[in-house]
C-alpha cells in the first residue's frame, strides 16, 4: 500500500493534529448548525455527525438517517466547513455522496464483518472519496487491516485508521481500552496510512479527552476525531463524552505537539537501554520455556492434563494485581501473561506427542 496519500483539504494547512469535530448524533437543524457555528468559530475545519446510529441495544436514538444531510449541505454553505458521517450499508454511502458529504467513517461493528465490509467497499469502487476506518470492538489487528485491504482493493487511496479502543473484558478506567500497541503495529505494517484518535469513545467521559488527546500527539498520531455538541449534558446519545466546541478548542490549543522525527543523545542512549533489558527480557522467557518444557515432561510421566485451569486463573489473579501494584495497567499484563501461557502449552502439546 505504498500508494495511499494523505486526507488533505485544499483550504485545511497540512499540520498536526487534523482535527474533525462535531456531535456523536445530528439531532435536529438547529442542534447541528449551532454546533457547527461555534465549531467554525473556533478554527475547526471539519464537522463530523452521526446520521445512521448502530446502537448495542434496541430502544435507543438510531439517528435521523438521510433527513440529516440536508443540514450536512446547510453546514457546508453556512460555514464552509467539510463534512463527514459514518456509513454502514452500501445505501448508506449512495446516500451520504449523493448528499454531497466530503469524508467517510466506517464504525467499529461493521469493521468486526468482512461481509459488510466488502458490500462497502463494492459501492466505494470508482468513488473519489476519503474514508476512515475505525478498529474493530475486539483487538484484532488483521480484522482491522483486512478491513482496509478491502477498501484498498476497491481503489480507495485517500485513507486513515481511527483509534477508537478496544471493548475491555472488565471494568477500567475506559469505556474501550486504548491498547496503543495495536494502533502502533498497524502503522509500522502500513507506515503509509494516516492514524486518527477518538478519544471521546475510548474515554467515554469528557474528562479524560484532553490527557488521551495528548497520549495520541505524543505517540504521533496524525489527527483526532472528537465528540463536540452544543449542549453535551442534553445530548441523545453518548452524553457523557461529549464537550462543548469551546472546550475542545481549549484542548486542542493546550496540545504539545512534538516533532515526529526528534532525535538526540540522550534519547539513543535510552533506547540503547531499551535494547538491553529487551535482550534480558527474552533470556528469562527463553529460561521460562525451559521450565514450561520441564512440566510438560512430567505432566506426560504422570498422565496428567496439560492444561491446569484452575492453576492459570490463581497466576492470571496474582500477577494482575502485582502489575497494578507495579503502576503497569492489569489489562496489559493479562495480554501478555495471555501469550505466554498459550506458547507454554503449545510447547507441552507438542513434547507430548514425542516419543521423549
């Protein structure tokens, strides 16, 4: 994919971050032109708003659909301003170009299903347009490349990645956690794709944007796609994570941005030590694996069951709230204790069906 180009706008200048703000839903006209007033107002180029609302249960706001991009064309003559909507089904992205949207988001549900991913990227064929791609709900790095592989093979060139975090598997500190490996191994797999932070959705509450915002900058995302509605606390949906386009220009104005390619002594120095307790890092596993093999001989002259559920949940417990306690987030410490127990066994099943 060496030929993705970057989303740019003619009358946008290409710095850090490229922002796109606006509600998590357009509402009704005078919610969304009031937002996109005092977005304008504020500097910010790009209005972002839910038409079509995929929502975890039934009952809830789903959106006004196509009614809204009338107020999309009213925005963009009142404001100038470009917009951009999330799309779902190929009628969605029928509707929103001929609705004349200038930027396209797919959400995080309908990456997790290639069958929907490929209905889109089929209505995308021939089309000129920018899209995003957020991650998929559960962290799984090549669902959410195969996502943009099928878009790519559909011709879209003009294309980014949105971070939006991952559904934890227990409570946390975020409604989605951020797992910043994930979004950093998919731009060394595609160092050609753009990278976007939603903070608003891996926060999921308006206080956390502003740090999860410069966590974003400081790992060198290009942009941010942010949650900003005119009266959040009355917002249909998501209220909890939406701030007001005052407030974001204050996040955004409050942002150090660091130049990507800084260098210095001091810094190769700290890699170097990187290097070395990476290298250490790997002995002790190397060591691990040994005493891993050992049990899996035993196991085997004892006729005893490879897996010892009981014994990996007490280690999964102990070593989580070790890592807490070691200022380490639990759900990174359970990932990795995750891979090293899977490569434990892989090693025990295969010595077992040795004639050792």
């Amino acid at each position: 994919m060496n030929d993705l180009e970057p989303i740019r706008f003619a009358t946008i200048a290409d710095r850090r971050p490229l922002v796109i703000a606006g509600p998590c839903s357009a509402e009704t006209e005078a919610q969304t032109l009031d937002t996109a007033r005092r977005l304008a107002a504020e500097g910010i180029r790009i209005f972002r708003a839910g038409l079509w609302k995929p929502r975890t249960k039934p009952g809830g706001f789903e959106g006004v659909g196509a009614e809204g991009l009338a107020w999309l064309r009213r925005v963009k003559r009142e404001t100038g301003m470009y917009t951009a909507t999330e799309v779902a089904t190929r009628d969605h992205v029928a509707a929103a170009l001929e609705g004349e949207v200038d930027l396209l988001w797919i959400g995080a549900r309908t990456v997790a299903n290639p069958f929907a991913m490929q209905e889109i990227a089929d209505s995308l064929c021939g089309k000129d347009v920018p899209v995003l791609v957020k991650n998929p709900v559960s962290p799984d790095l090549e669902l959410w490349i195969g996502a943009i592989e099928r878009l790519y093979n559909a011709g879209v060139r003009r294309m980014g990645a949105i971070h939006r975090g991952f559904t934890p598997i227990d409570r946390s500190l975020y409604r989605n956690h951020p797992m910043w490996a994930l979004p950093i191994e998919l731009h060394r797999r595609l160092p050609g794709l753009q990278l976007f932070c939603d903070p608003s959705h891996i926060g999921g509450r308006r206080e956390l944007i502003a740090p999860l915002a410069q966590q974003a900058m400081d790992i060198g995302f290009d942009g941010l796609i942010v949650e900003a509605h005119s009266m959040p606390d009355n917002a249909w949906s998501d209220s909890e994570q939406q701030i007001t386009p005052e407030a974001l220009a204050c996040i955004i104005h409050k942002l150090i941005i660091r130049e990507k390619s800084a260098s210095s002594g001091s810094l190769h120095e700290l890699r170097a030590r990187i290097d070395k307790i990476d290298d250490q890092l790997l002995e002790l596993l190397a060591q691990r694996m040994d005493v891993a093999r050992d049990i899996g001989r035993y196991k085997k002259e004892h006729a005893m069951p490879i897996l010892q559920a009981q014994r990996y949940e007490e280690l999964l417990a102990r070593r989580t709230a070790q890592a807490a306690a070691l200022n380490m987030d639990r759900e990174f410490m359970r990932t990795i204790l995750r891979a090293i127990h899977e490569e434990s066994i892989r090693q025990q099943i295969e010595l077992s069906g040795k004639g050792e």
